[in-house]
C-alpha cells in the first residue's frame, strides 16, 4: 500500500504538476563575480568595486553579452511563457552616443560573426542569416526615423523592428504618458512579459511601480517558432560603433510565470558608475576669452616691466660712449666691501679706506633723491674736512638706496648750520648748535 501511493506521488510530481520540477526562478540584486550562474562573452565583465554587469564601454565597435547559463527548457505539456524585470542604466560618451542594448531570447549561445552598431551583437548585416533570436531593444543612436536615438523596439530574427514605440512610461497617478530619456544615465525598470502569443514591454523610472499600461504590446510572437524549439536562453547585449556608451545591468530578475516572478530589492541595487571622462568639451567662445585675458595680462606685465626698468634706468654720460660706464650703484658696493667693511678692499691707491669711504657717503649725499634732503656746501666742506661727522645711513635708507623716499620731504632733511656755536648741543652731525628748516 505504501509503495502505491509512493508512485503515486511521484507520478504526480512528473506529469500532474511538471512546472514544479523545473520552474526557472532567479534573482539579481546586483552581480558578483563570485557568482556563476552568468556566461559572460565579449567585453561584458562584472564590476567587483560596483557589482554591476558593464555590457561596453567608452570603446569603438564592441560587443558584449550576458546571459543565463543554463537553458529554460518547457515541457510539451506546459504553455511557454516567461516574466522578466531587469533594471539598466545608459550613459552617454560625448554629445553623440550609441548604440544600445537589447533583452533577447535565443536557440543557441552561438553569436559569431554578428554584428555591432545597430546589430546588438545580435543580427547580422544580411539578415536572411541572422540567428533565430526575439529581442526587445532601447536603441539610442540616431538616424533617419529615429533623429532623437530614443526608442524601444521589438525585433524577431533581424534587426528591424516589429513594432517600436519613443521611450516613455504611463503614469497611474496623471492618468497620462510621460517621457524617458533612455541615455540620461539615471537607472530605468524594464518589465518583459510573454504569454500565448502576446509579449508586452513596460518601462519605469526606478522607484515607480509597475505601470497598469504597457509601452509596446505584440499579440503575434509565437516564440517556439522564432526558437525553433522549447528550450531558450535568455539574456543582454549590447553594442557600439563609432560612437560609444556605458551600458549597464544593475538587476536582474526572471520567471515562467508572472505571479511567481522575485521583487527586485531596489535598496539593494549598486550606485551607477560616473566614469570621468578626459575629453572635456569646453565652449570654443570660452576658450578664446580666456586667451584674450591671458594676452592682456601679459602685455601689462610686459608694460609695467618695461616702464620701471626705463624709469630707473641709469643715465649714461656722453664722455662714457668712448670710454664705457665707469660706475657703480651703492648697493652693489656695499655688498662687495659687506658694509664698508675695514678689512674688504675692492682696490688700494694712495688715498686711506677712511677717506675713500669718506668721499663716497658724501657723494651719496649730495646725490639723494630729495634735492631738499642734499647738504649744503658749507655742509660738504665741513665733511671732507672732518669738522662734521657723516650722518649714518644704509642702502635702505629714503632716498639713498630706496629708489623712491618713504618718508616726507622734512623727515630728510638735513640740519643746517647755525651762525652761533653751542657746546650743548648732541647733534651727531655738529659740535655746535642746529637749527631745523627748510634753508640750507
């Protein structure tokens, strides 16, 4: 009695109930390379720092896909039918990008020889040759009927389109359709479903729920005949040309039956990548603005530079054509005897270092740039002959190393004499009294 309603059971579980042997159920919540359920073929890779599948990137006339390794395989007895919703993200290169990516359902892994650009990685440019494959696509490349590079398609065994609609979603709450942009970068929810003969693809924004409406619906897919066969795998593609995009699956979730397809756990979903890209495009009106500036910078600079050199410019005698210049500026002395220094000699005659140094600070003197501040004669005479003591002063001084005075015309006066000595006085310049003032 047990043995029967054993095989009993069994008989069941194999011909009564066949779906609940193989119902192929999965879900992605991002993607981990560590996980192998995935065939990656082309130049689609995992993202270990994101946990994101990448299909292409910024690179000329790629093809990557992905898809599930093992097949889903429906039972003579069971209707063929499927449910996907996965969540992507496509990121311009440049202000041109293509080409896209596409959902497919295929015979085979088998996609030699298939072309890029506005193939997929899926079709061939004759398509009488192309594998028997059903494809919905969000192609965002230009050209003649799409000028914007905005549309959803279906496709069946060759690139052109079955039926295609411009990317959009309809909101339940409005009550009306609302635009997508497919190449915005921002992570956009495609739903897929397929029952009998009637295959309908649905778009969202992320974070809206399933719209009670679908973009684009098809009532004459009959997906055996496209397959040629009941087993079928599933997956991704994407392609570019000569231009380019980043394309990228951030979830990934899959079943025979709508009412048994997995949530996916939008929290859990990886951030999309925002790749730097090193080409910048800069206003061409900007750049020559900014060159304008620079040259006039440069020409003030050169202005400013070349009216302080002419200002404090040395004047040469006539007498010094023939001969050469024969001078020396103060400072430069002044660092070659490292101050007047008793013991640093530039050269030796027959006149002492004390008179020579003597001579020198007079003649700085008399040569101050405030002709106010120059001594008078009767001042000079009683320097040479030792009767008045040098004022002390240093290559800073207003008016002696500073080219131009930083002080008033009566702080660089010099005192002039008095007609009356006084002993009392402490002048360092006189024994005798001083009177300040403007004479001389």
């Amino acid at each position: 009695m047990i043995r029967v309603l054993l095989l009993v059971i069994i008989w069941m579980i194999h011909y009564v109930c066949p779906s609940f042997q193989k119902d192929t159920t999965f879900v992605f919540n991002g993607f981990y390379q560590e996980d192998h359920r995935l065939h990656l073929d082309g130049s689609a890779r995992i993202l270990s720092k994101n946990h994101i599948l990448q299909l292409t990137n910024a690179t000329t006339s790629q093809i990557g896909r992905a898809f599930f390794k093992k097949p889903v395989d429906f039972k003579p007895s069971e209707p063929v039918s499927f449910s996907t919703h996965f969540v992507c993200a496509l990121l311009p290169v440049g202000k041109i990008s293509g080409h896209g990516i596409a959902f497919f359902v295929s015979q085979s892994t088998d996609f030699i020889g298939d072309d890029p650009t506005q193939f997929f990685g899926l079709f061939y440019a004759n398509k009488s040759d192309s594998p028997r494959v059903l494809a919905v696509e969000l192609d965002i490349a230009p050209d003649e009927e799409d000028s914007e590079g905005n549309e959803v398609g279906i496709d069946v065994n060759s690139a052109k389109d079955v039926a295609s609609a411009e990317a959009s979603y309809y909101s339940d709450k409005d009550g009306r359709k609302i635009d997508i942009k497919l190449k915005s970068g921002d992570p956009i929810q495609v739903w897929v479903d397929y029952e009998r003969t009637t295959l309908n693809v649905t778009l969202a924004p992320l974070g809206n729920h399933k719209p009670s409406r679908p973009l684009l619906s098809s009532t004459s897919i009959n997906l055996t005949e496209i397959v040629q066969g009941r087993s079928m795998f599933f997956g991704f593609s994407g392609s570019t040309g000569s231009i380019m995009s980043y394309q990228y699956i951030l979830g990934w979730s899959f079943s025979k039956s709508m009412a048994s397809l997995q949530k996916i756990d939008v929290s859990k979903l990886p951030k999309v990548p925002k790749p730097y890209n090193k080409k910048k495009y800069s206003s061409p009106l900007l750049d020559a603005l900014l060159g304008l500036i620079a040259l006039l910078f440069l020409g003030l600079f050169v202005k400013v530079y070349m009216y302080r050199r002419d200002l404090y410019a040395e004047v040469r005698e006539e007498w010094e054509k023939e001969y050469g210049p024969l001078r020396f500026s103060y400072k430069s002395l002044y660092k070659a005897t490292k101050g007047f220094s008793k013991t640093e000699f530039i050269g030796k005659g027959e006149f002492s270092s004390e008179e020579v140094e003597k001579v020198l600070k007079v003649g700085l003197l008399c040569a101050n740039l405030d002709p106010d501040a120059r001594p008078s004669m009767e001042q000079v005479v009683l320097y040479l002959n030792g009767n008045l003591d040098l004022p002390e002063f240093w290559p800073t001084s207003p008016g002696i190393g500073v080219l131009t005075p930083a002080f008033s015309t009566a702080q660089l006066m010099l005192p002039s004499l008095s007609r009356t000595p006084s002993s009392s006085n402490n002048s360092p310049f006189m024994t005798h009294s001083i009177d300040y003032g403007s004479g001389r």
